[in-house]
C-alpha cells in the first residue's frame, strides 16, 4: 500500500486553525513545526492543489493592490473528516537516517581528532536549536496571549516543542559524554 502524503495532513490541520496562503503554511510551519517536520514550497503548493481537487479545501484570491493576488485556502467539512481520520490512525515508526550516528558507529577507521570535531559542531546544533525553542516557546505564549486563533492549540504546540527540548539536549549530553570518551582514550593517563 502506497504511503499517504502526509503534507496533506499537516496543511489541513493548519487550514483548520484558520484559512492561509501557501506562503502562511511555510511560515507557521517554520515557527511552528519545522523541529520535527519540515515542508517547503515544492510540497505546500502541489498539495494545495490537490486539496482543492480533491474537495478537502477550497481556494479565494484577494486582489493584491499592486501586490501579487493573494491565494488563500480553507477547509471544507470534508477535509475536516479527512484530517479527523488521519488523526485517529496510528502513527508510523520514524524512518531514522542520522550520518552522525552511522559515522560514530564506524568510528574506528577514522581520526579520532575528526571524530571529535564533528560531534563539536553536533553539540553547538543542539545547543543553538535550543535558543531556538526558547524563542518560540516565548513567540507561542506571546501569539496565546493576544488571543490569536492558535490558541486552542497552546498546550498540544507546547508538549511538541518539549519532545525537541529534550531531544536537542539528550543529544547534546551525548555528544559531550563521547567527546570525553573518546579524548579519555587518546590519553589514557590523563585524569577524567
């Protein structure tokens, strides 16, 4: 069986919150949800449309006053069911791909110094992506407090982001215990 496009799933459940523009989606979406899916406009606009083919939405143009017009989509009752049954289904195992992992895992043929350097650069990742999530943690607060249509969606938003808080700082622990490791065993005299 054919894997769904779950691009669609992710576009209706932001045209549930309220009706937008292709280029709303990936805004929202990297505010919101780019730590643990990622949409760009080669998936949003195709989607779009086969939305609209679809029945799931539907599509107003606003005169864009020497603007470009302005696409906005909403969604209709039938793509409400359409998200409420993906929703219900169980969710499928991640499909992991990490090449830090994979170089970590084969680490024995390579210089330890280079090893090193990369889970450096892996710590700073996560550290960096951290103050991202502070950010936004303080921009979904700020959106909830002036009433915004997000709202509802706060607590739901707000576990999310702890699941890659945890995530970003699980890996940085990680990569500082093999750093240690891995200098510990280019000198074994030294003092851990």
């Amino acid at each position: 069986m054919a894997k769904e496009n779950r691009t669609k799933f992710v576009i209706l459940g932001f045209l549930d919150a309220m009706p937008m523009s292709g280029y709303d989606i990936k805004k929202i979406s990297a505010r919101s949800i780019a730590h643990f899916w990622n949409e760009d406009y080669g998936h949003i606009y195709p989607t779009l449309r086969s939305l609209v083919a679809e029945g799931f939405a539907v599509k107003t143009v606003e005169a864009g006053d020497g603007k470009p017009d302005r696409h906005v989509y909403a969604i209709t009752e039938s793509g409400r069911k359409e998200l409420a049954r993906w929703l219900a289904m169980d969710p499928g195992r991640p499909n992991l791909r990490i090449e830090l992992l994979l170089k970590v895992f084969l680490g024995a043929r390579m210089d330890p110094k280079r090893l090193i350097e990369m889970l450096e650069e892996e710590e700073r990742q996560c550290l960096a992506t951290l103050a991202e999530y502070d950010e936004t943690e303080a921009h979904l607060k700020s959106e909830v407090a002036r009433g915004s249509e997000w709202a509802r969606y706060e607590k739901f938003q707000l576990m999310s982001l702890r699941y890659g808080q945890r995530y970003s700082r699980s890996v940085a622990e990680w990569c500082r215990e093999s750093i240690q490791e891995l200098r510990a065993a280019e000198n074994p005299d030294a003092k851990r």
